[in-house]
C-alpha cells in the first residue's frame, strides 16, 4: 500500500525535468492549495497510520485512504483477502479428494456387448 501510495503521489506532481513534460506549459502550484501528493507521501511514511491500516484489514474491514484536491478526490482502498474455507483446501496426503469411482453420478461407463 505504501509504494501504491508514493505511485500515485509521483502521479500527481511528476518531475517537471521529466523527458515527457520537456514541451508541456507549466505553471507553478498555489503554495498554499491543497497537495494531495504531499499527504499521499506522508501517509506512506507514517508508521502508525500504515500500523492502523494493516490492524483494520486484519480485522476484516475496508481500509481507505482519501485525500482531496480543488475539484477530485483521490481514494486508495485496500480490501481484506478472504481465507480459503476447509473445503477449498486440498485434501491430506494419502487421503482422496474425490468420490469413488462407482458412487455417484461418476459411474464407469457401460460396456455394450457385441451381438456376435
């Protein structure tokens, strides 16, 4: 979450010596405006708050960080993984994982016998 986080930072301000923007007009920022970049790279800096959302995740929760701009709001969201139930893991050595061969709807196919 974190290099995601400094991603979409670097998304936000590029490099202005950046080779692509070499032939863009650009403008310096308000000082003073909203960085969503600068909070994006202090979150992923924090500590704590990175601690905070590994413990919600843990937990089961949505964990999401939202930072505004003038005119957006950029959310980063991070969803809890589900473990794999019993039934989905793969059966213990030695053991089968599937029915037998003539149980079941998986019967042997018939033979048919030759009138000769």
């Amino acid at each position: 979450m974190r290099t995601e986080a400094q991603h979409l930072a670097r998304l936000l301000a590029p490099d202005p010596s950046a080779p692509y923007l070499c032939s863009a007009p650009l403008a310096p920022a308000d000082p003073v405006g909203p960085r969503p970049d600068d909070e994006l790279l202090a979150w992923a800096r924090d500590d704590a708050q990175y601690e905070h959302a590994l413990h919600a995740l843990a937990s089961g929760e949505v964990y999401t960080l939202t930072v505004t701009d003038y005119d957006a709001v950029y959310s980063v969201r991070a969803y809890p993984l589900r473990a794999c139930s019993p039934s989905l893991l793969p059966a213990p050595a030695g053991r089968r994982s599937y029915a037998p061969a003539r149980a079941g709807r998986h019967r042997m196919p018939r033979r048919w016998r030759s009138p000769f």
